[in-house]
C-alpha cells in the first residue's frame, strides 16, 4: 500500500474514532482487552497541553497492549507537534511492528531535526530497506545531529547499505560515521578501513579502528593485530590512547598476540617519558 | 552637450552669415525642400541599376584597420577570400573607398591609395580641424574647418587636385558621397547636395520634424537622419517631414540600448573606427512611393558587439547570431547579405532574412582588427547557407559571462523563451542553475519560465526537480520555486497523464523533504494542486496533519495559505473530514483554524 493510501485508511478511520488495528501487531497473550488502555492517556497524548501529550506518549510506549500502540500510531498519523513526536515515536518502537516504518518515514522527513533524528534512530531497528532507506538519506542531510543520529542507527541497526556514505563522513570527520562504521565493520571492512591512512583525518580514523578493537565481538585475534599496527602508523597523540585503552581493556591472559603488539607499539611511542 | 551647442551653434551661424555675405554656398536662407529640384538632383547621380561596389572591379572588397604601431591597412577581396595587399599607415579616420583609390586622413594629411597595390598615390594637407571625408568613384570629398568657417573641398580621386571648395560659416558635419554627389549636413538640420564634379549646390533638405545628423549611403541609395530614425532619400523627401517622406523607424530593443542607425556626422570621435561602429542597425529597403520605409523582407537586424539579431518589423526576434569568442567590429548590410568582420579577422556573411551563415572567411591577421570599410555591395557568396541555429546563439548570447551583456541576454532570454520545446526549457533552467548568472537575469528567466507554459516542459522541469538538498553530493535544489511555479503555469495546458504523474512524484518528494524553505514550499503545494487532478490531495493532507500544530512551519501565514488553498479548491469528501479534524484541533497555530473555516464554511 502507498504512503498516499495508507495515510488515507489509516486518517480516515482515526479521525472518527474507530480502532485501525493498523499495526497488525497480535494481540499479545494474556494480553486485556483494548479497553484496559487507559482512555484518558489516549485523550491526554492528542492535548494542546505539550508536557501532558508527552508523557502520555511516554506511557503509552511502555504499554504493551496492541491499543496503547496503535493509539501512537493514530497520533502520529493525525500530526504531533515535535515536542510529543519525539516521545511518541521513540514509544512507538519500543514494541515494533511492520506498519511503523510508514508512520516513522513520514516523521524522518520532518522539518525538525530533532523529529526526524528520532525517527530515523528508531527505523534503523527495523528489518525493512525502506527504513533503511530512511536512515541512508538521513546520512545526507544538512543537519549534523541528524547526520550523527543517521550514523549511530546505522552502526547499532547493522544497515550495510549505509557503509557507502558512512566512508564519505569518514573522510569528513565525522566522528558519529566512525564509531558506526566500527559497530558495521567486519573484517574485510576493517582492512578497508585501515586502508583510509591519509585519506580520513587521523583522530577520526583512530575513533573507529579504536572502537573496533574494543567491540568483543570482533575477530580474529589476526585482524586485530592488523588494526592494532594501522593504528601504530597514525601520528595523531589520540592513537597512543587508543592502543592504551585496549591494552587496558583486554586481560593478559590468554595472551593476545594483538594485545603483545599494542604493548610494543606503546612503548615505542612513548619511549624515552 | 552637443544636443545643447547645436541652438547655439545655429545664432553664431546667423550672425556670422549675415557678416559675410551670399558668396558662402552653405546658408541660412536659401531654397529647400523643393521637390523639382530634388528630382533633378536626384536624377544627376549616376547610380548603378543593382548594388555593386564602387570599385571598378566591381569586386567585393574589405579594407581592414589593424592596431600597430604602426597600423596596417589589410584590403581583402571578399570574393576570391584573398588578401590584395598590406600596408602600414598611420591612419586617424575611417578609410573610404573609390573606383581605383581608397582616402584616409593618415597623421594630418588625406592621403589616397592606390586601391589594386596600397601605395600612396596622392597627398593633401587638412587646414585647420579635419571633420570628415568621403568618397565617391572618381573623387574625393573633405570637410575641414579653419577658424569659424567650415569648408568642404573636392580633390581628384586620380591626382589629388583640389577640383573646388565650398565655405560655410556654420558647423558642417562629416559628408557622404555616390553616383557624383556629394551629401553635406548642414547645422544638424538640413542636408545639402553638391555637384561633386562643379562644387554646385544642387538643393538641400530641411529636416522639419527631425534633426539631419546621421548618413548612411550605399551604391544605390543614400539615407539621413538621426538616432530617432532614417530618411530614403527619394523625391518624397522634398517634404521634410516624416509622415510624408519614406521614412523608417524599427523597434530597437531597450536592452540594445547603444544602438543607432549609423555614425553621427557632427561627432568627430566617429569619424574613425570607434566600438560606436558594434551596435548598429542593419537594414536595406525597396523604393516606395507612398508610406513609411518599406524594408526589405519586413525586417532589419541588429549588430550588437558580437551577436546579429535578425527582427521582423514588429520588433520580434527571428534569428540571432553569436560570434564565437570575440566582437564584430564593423558590418554592413550589402543588400544580400550582412557582412560582418570581427577583432581577430574573422569575415562572416549572414542571410538577413533567415540569420544563416552563408560565408565564413580569415583575413589572418594576427594585430587586432580596429575597424573596417566595406565595398561589398551587391555582395552575395554563392556558397551553401549553414544550417540556423538560433536557440544556440541565443543560449551562447544568455550564457555569455561579459557583464557588458547583461541587458541583451535578458533580450535573448526572453527571445529564448518563445521558442517551443524541452530543450530550451532546459536552457533557460541552466541560467537558474548557474552560479555567475546575473540575479537580474534569473529574476527574468524566472518569470519567462512562468510566462511559458510549455506542456512539452513538464518532464525537463521534472527532471530538474531530482536535485535535493545532500550534504554529501554538496547540492540544493535549483530554482524550486521557479521551477514549480512554471509547473504550476501548465496547469491549463494539455499534458501528459504520466509526465504530471512523475512530476506529483518529483513535488512530493520537495514537500516532504524536511529542508525544504516555506517560500519554496508554498510554490511547491501550489504546484501540485495546478496539476494534481485530486491525485495530490492524500499528500496535501498528510501534510497538513503534519505541521498543523507545528510550532514553526503551522505558524507561517503562508505556508497556512498555500496548503488551505490547495486543498479547499475542489474538496473531496476526505479532504473535508480532514480540513474539519485541523479546523476542530486544540493544537492547530493560530489562523488556521479560522482560514479553513473561511473556505469551507461551516459544517
């Protein structure tokens, strides 16, 4: 179904006051009945009182009842101002359902940076390529918060198909792009990565070969040891801190021969302090 | 100034005639405008019965000033594309031509050339200020003045031997001569024919409705008048009037503002080459015996530095020519052709009527080209005319970067703009996208893109509408609001179903776009609802709903205006039970409310 329908349906049927069941979300087990959403926060969400509305949205995201879903979803359809967008959207994927990524696309365009940075956080946690296709887009907005936002969801939603881009923040400086690259980054891409000596800012390529060697996650022990002396070869001060930091953060045993390396590396740096 | 002295200039003339008596041939009193006499002078010249040059070869001929030091004199035989000869000479005015000579004021001195080798043949010395010279086949005609006295002298185009001389005591502007006359304009308002074998004034004109100060004569036939407009000189002209001589004025764009007929003859810088030579009117006329100047083919052009533009007569573009990279210096209309050479040597012949190129020459010269003469009447390249191209000179003339030119490419913008077609859609929009283009210029492509309603336009304005705000590509939209404004002026046109799918498509994806200004945005909804047939509504809507209670964009008057005047032209039943939702809402910003309620009414 297009945006253009489905806002149709979904409008039609919430503006006089009917049940969407939108969300196609089962009704959980044991779950009560769609009355036991307490009626007031429903009214409370769609207020012209602002704190009211977002704390109405805060609750009915921690509700775990099909209505208290739909009801954001409602919401959201029939337009909230951003300071209850924000909480409602954030709410609204606390309990995800296929039909969300409509509602939060819509918002990932919205006007405020704000509004569209937590529509795009939450829609990278969806399994759908037009969510991812929102996350990608956001890596090129003109905002950096929502650049940042864009790039985080991306590292933590795993969206590969936002690598591409991601490497052009890289060589930008963006830091957020680092470290999501990093949750990204398996072994091929960490060579590639590795390889963006001279090409990415040093401190920036330090953030995300630093942050790979921290993800445990993350191996072997042999790619490692090629991180650990690509970061070696960087000049930047925050390389020493980088390699200090996994030094610190592995134990000695068993012994790691990328930890070894990191020492080695360490000492020569430092050597003659 | 000059405007000013002339008055002047006139009440010394009176006294200082009245001092000195009836022997002056040029005076105050004296018979004018008598129609028996113009006949009869008019009868005297020996004119050819086709426009033919005046050389005895009755070859085309070029004769090029080339800067230097010294300058050189590069005459160049236009139909056989050779050079004739070189020669260095200080040349200080434009240089005419004869039957085997060429003159030129060359330092203080007119010196006459032989025209088939450039050696000097003959020289004079000038007494006093040099004010013009001219030529005819066998003879050479000068105007000088010496004191308060002006005087125009006739020299034997072979020998250099003054033949006569006649005085004036008031001012005497630069002369032109054909067929054995002399024309000598006379204090801006008359126009005097002299015998040129005698010296004989053979009858002058008087100007009663507009000045005498511009000449232009070609081997067939002579015109005068001013910057206002020209006279053919003809029997009619006995009546010094405009309504009732053949008299001719075309619409000279007010972009082409340095334009005029022809040099001005009191103007001494004029008498040599001067960039006052790059903006001129081109016209050949057929003889008429009864209204205004009839041109040839009901059109004109226009030299304008480096662009030809051709006119009908009712001053609508129909052909532009743009000269690659550098200014025509000089040109002329032969009768046949518009003959044109350029700074760098360049020879171009153009079609008048239709503006192809029919003959494209190189004198190879590498000084460049100051000004040029030339004895190409008649002169009409046999070879194949090159095919028009008129979108592209006015697309060069537009994107030309000289902010000399920033009027004329407004004039080729608009020109532009008339023509149908995608293609010149995507011009137009390419001087919207252009950094370097002149604001003033955009501002007019703007409105000509509106003006345009094109329906073949749709998809290249569609086209242009794929570029969006990306921080990595490093782009912005370009011209949205122009280009959904010119969307929105197709609305009554006939267009394509799936071209104004694609474009919703396209504006939709602007509306929802979260950078997307609120002055841009207004267009961008009005737009859809031009074109949308109901198809835009849903968007519309879900717009609406989704800003209605925004602090920001839900507070602009204009952005409420445009979206409830979007969605109230033709509501639909949906679109009613939306307007109401956002008209009852608590959170609606201030206005709207009030704003849907206006257009909707109650319920």
């Amino acid at each position: 179904m297009t945006h253009a329908r489905w806002l149709w349906v979904g409008l039609a049927l919430a503006i006089v006051g009917a049940p969407t069941h939108a969300t196609g979300q089962p009704a959980k087990k044991g779950a009560a009945k769609k009355a036991e959403v307490p009626r007031e926060v429903i009214t409370a969400l769609g207020s012209a009182d602002l704190e009211a509305a977002a704390k109405a949205a805060e609750q009915l995201g921690a509700n775990p009842l099909a209505g208290a879903h739909d009801a954001l979803l409602d919401a959201l359809a029939l337009g909230l101002p951003p300071a209850v967008a924000v909480p409602a959207i954030t709410g609204l994927a606390l309990h995800p359902a296929p039909p969300d990524v409509l509602a939060l696309r819509r918002y990932a365009g919205h006007a405020n940076p704000s509004v569209r940075s937590a529509a795009i956080t939450e829609l990278a946690g969806y399994p759908d390529p037009t969510a991812h296709g929102a996350v990608v887009a956001g890596l090129r907005d003109p905002v950096g918060m929502v650049r940042n936002a864009a790039a985080t969801a991306a590292g933590r939603g795993r969206v590969k198909v936002a690598i591409e881009p991601m490497m052009q923040l890289l060589a930008k400086g963006e830091e957020a792009s680092a470290r999501g690259l990093a949750q990204l980054a398996d072994p091929d891409l960490s060579r590639k990565l590795a390889d963006q000596l001279g090409k990415v800012p040093d401190a920036t390529l330090v953030v995300a070969l630093g942050t790979i060697l921290k993800r445990a996650d993350f191996g072997p022990d042999a790619v490692k040891v090629e991180i650990v002396r690509a970061i070696g070869k960087i000049q930047d001060p925050s390389a020493v801190n980088a390699l200090t930091d996994y030094i610190d953060a592995t134990p000695k045993m068993p012994v790691r021969t990328s930890r070894q390396e990191a020492m080695l590396i360490v000492e020569a740096r430092l050597g003659g302090k | 100034m000059r405007q000013l002295l002339r008055p002047l200039a006139v009440v010394v003339a009176v006294a200082t005639l009245g001092a000195c008596g009836p022997k002056q041939a040029f005076r105050l009193s004296s018979d004018e405008n008598n129609a028996y006499a113009l006949r009869e002078a008019l009868a005297s010249r020996q004119l050819p019965a086709s426009p033919t040059p005046t050389n005895t070869s009755k070859q085309p001929r070029v004769f090029v000033l080339t800067a230097g030091s010294p300058k050189t004199i590069v005459a160049y035989d236009l139909a056989a594309g050779n050079v004739l000869w070189k020669a260095d000479a200080d040349v200080q005015s434009r240089i005419f031509v004869g039957g085997d000579f060429i003159v030129a004021l060359e330092g203080k001195q007119i010196v006459a050339r032989d025209q088939g080798r450039g050696a000097p043949r003959w020289k004079v010395d000038v007494d006093g200020t040099f004010i013009g010279v001219a030529a005819d086949a066998e003879r050479v005609y000068v105007v000088n003045r010496d004191g308060n006295t002006w005087w125009l002298s006739a020299y034997a185009g072979s020998s250099g031997a003054e033949l006569w001389s006649a005085d004036a005591a008031g001012q005497l502007g630069a002369p032109a001569a054909h067929g054995g006359v002399v024309y000598a304009p006379f204090l801006a308002q008359w126009l005097t024919i002299v015998d040129g074998r005698t010296g004989k004034t053979l009858t002058r004109l008087r100007g009663i409705d507009e000045q005498i100060s511009t000449l232009r004569v070609t081997s067939q036939v002579a015109y005068y008048g001013s910057k206002q407009g020209m006279f053919r000189l003809d029997e009619r002209s006995a009546s010094g009037k405009r309504a009732e001589a053949t008299y001719g004025q075309v619409k000279i764009p007010v972009h082409l503002e340095r334009t005029t007929y022809g040099r001005d003859a009191y103007d001494p810088i004029q008498q040599s080459y001067t960039a006052a030579d790059r903006a001129r009117v081109l016209w050949s006329s057929e003889a008429t015996t009864e209204g205004p100047m009839k041109l040839t083919d009901d059109g004109y052009a226009i030299h304008y530095f480096r662009y030809v533009l051709g006119f009908g007569n009712d001053g609508e573009l129909r052909w532009a020519y743009s000269h690659p990279r550098v200014e025509l210096v000089a040109s002329e209309h032969t009768g046949y052709v518009i003959a044109g050479v350029a700074a760098n040597g360049d020879v171009v012949a153009i079609e008048p009527r239709t503006g192809a190129v029919r003959a494209r020459k190189s004198l190879g010269t590498t000084a460049p080209v100051l000004g040029a003469t030339f004895d190409a009447d008649g002169w009409a390249p046999s070879s194949a005319p090159e095919p028009v191209d008129t979108v592209g000179a006015l697309v060069t003339i537009v994107r030309d970067r000289d902010a000399r030119f920033d009027r004329v490419k407004e004039l080729a913008a608009g020109a532009l703009a008339k023509l149908p077609g995608a293609q010149v859609t995507s011009e137009l929009l390419a001087v919207l996208a252009d950094p370097r283009a002149p604001v003033r210029l955009k501002d007019t492509v703007v409105d000509l893109l509106v003006a345009r309603r094109d329906p073949a336009s749709l998809g290249v304005l569609t086209q242009q509408l794929a570029i969006k705000t990306d921080y990595l590509a490093q782009t912005e939209p370009d011209a949205l609001a122009a280009v959904a404004k010119a969307i929105a002026g197709l609305a009554t046109t006939a267009l394509d179903p799936a071209q104004v799918t694609a474009a919703l498509a396209a504006l939709q994806e602007h509306l929802d776009a979260p950078n997307t200004s609120s002055p841009d945005l207004v267009h961008v909804i009005a737009a859809m609802a031009a074109i949308g047939g109901g198809a835009e509504r849903a968007a519309l809507a879900s717009h609406l709903l989704l800003y209605h209670a925004d602090e920001d964009r839900g507070s602009d008057p204009a952005w409420q205006k445009a979206i409830v005047d979007g969605l109230t032209a033709k509501p639909g039943p949906q679109e009613r039970v939306v307007l109401r939702y956002v008209a009852q809402d608590a959170r609606s910003k201030p206005g709207l409310a009030t704003m849907i309620q206006a257009a909707i009414g109650p319920d």
